[in-house]
C-alpha cells in the first residue's frame, strides 16, 4: 500500500536523517517522504542532507531556515561567520532549496513548518505565518518569542496556535519542540488533529 511518510526537522543532523531513511524504506516506489523544512543550520552537515534530499527527490516544505538562507542569498542579510556552509550550497541545491513550497496538501492533510493562523483560509494564510509562527493572541495577533520570554506568556495573552483549533484539516508541523521524547497531538471534536513532530534531533532528542 502506498504511504506517505512526513519526518521532523533535521538541522544538519545527516546521520540521523540517513538512518530513518532507511528505517521507512525510503528506496520503495510505494513510499512518499515529505519534509518538514529547517533541514539546515544548527547540526553536523547541512550540506549533506541538502544533497542527499535533493538527490533522491524527497520532497520538503519550507523551513524559516531555509528562508533565512535565501534572504541572505538575496542579500537582505549580512553573512554570517556561524555559517559557513552557507557558502558551500551549489547552484543546484539553491534550486532545490528556492523550489520549496510553503506547504504540501496531502488529502484532508496539511503539511507545513510552523503552523497556521487560525480564522485564515488557507489560500490567505502568509508565509511568515507558515514558517514562523508559534504563539498569538486570542485576537490573533502574532507574538514572538522574544517578547513572551521578556514579559511572560500571560502577560502577552500568547497562546499556542493549535489552542484555536480545529481547523478543518489534519495538520502536521515541526518549528516547535515540544518534546524531546514524543510527538505532541491536539485532537479536536471534528475529529482532525495537529501532529507536532519536531522531537529536537540537533538538542540531543529524536528525529521522528
């Protein structure tokens, strides 16, 4: 039976992404492999896994790091020195990384970095939304991170963005550790659920 297998964010974690490769039988015709983005910085290689993916034609959605890497390649940011494998990327992996989309539908199934803004079609959801966001308000407006850790989460009335479920589709997201151990789940009424799987190979976690 055809199956589709969606793995968390990677980091430049080669060995890891190369052993669950193996593991979901990534060589079988039956076997579709999405990414969740965020495939570099951080980790041992992200070079490596750029062409390893590219090689093998696995598809990934959009991580904020891969966006990072394009706007630095634009340059709508200064280079910098912690990453030089930056400098390393050939034209084909920057083809394979700018032909990322933003998300994947697969089914009732949306598959995306970050998340999605809740009460937003998604035809009108924004890229930063995409890749970016983890916690709004309950009049959904974003919150950063910087300012949650500087005032505190009530303060700023942030709440996570799958608390405004559901939202009409199965979603499947990484950006956010929740866990080092186990995926998060929010199931919802409707019967639909969020799977986070970002299980922070690069801290010393999982790749799931």
């Amino acid at each position: 039976m055809p199956r589709t297998i969606i793995i968390g964010d990677i980091h430049g974690s080669i060995s890891e992404y190369k052993e669950i490769l193996n593991l979901v039988d990534y060589k079988s015709p039956n076997v579709r492999i999405i990414l969740l983005g965020d495939q570099i910085d951080r980790g041992e290689d992200s070079n490596a896994c750029i062409a390893l993916s590219r090689e093998l034609k696995i598809e990934c959605v959009m991580g904020n790091h891969e966006q990072k890497f394009l706007l630095w390649l634009r340059g709508d940011r200064k280079p910098t020195p912690n990453k030089p494998h930056y400098l390393k990327f050939s034209n084909k992996d920057i083809e394979y990384i700018s032909s990322m989309p933003t998300y994947i539908k697969v089914g009732n199934t949306i598959v995306v970095h970050a998340g999605l803004r809740a009460g937003v079609s998604l035809s009108n959801q924004t890229e930063n939304d995409l890749l970016h966001i983890r916690f709004s308000t309950s009049q959904g407006n974003f919150v950063s991170l910087k300012k949650i850790l500087k005032y505190g989460k009530e303060a700023t009335d942030a709440h996570f963005w799958t608390e405004y479920g559901s939202f009409g589709y199965d979603i499947v997201y990484g950006h956010q550790v929740h866990s080092m151990d186990n995926i998060c789940i929010d199931r919802y009424n409707d019967g639909t659920a969020c799977y986070g799987l970002d299980t922070g190979v690069v801290f010393g976690g999982k790749l799931s």
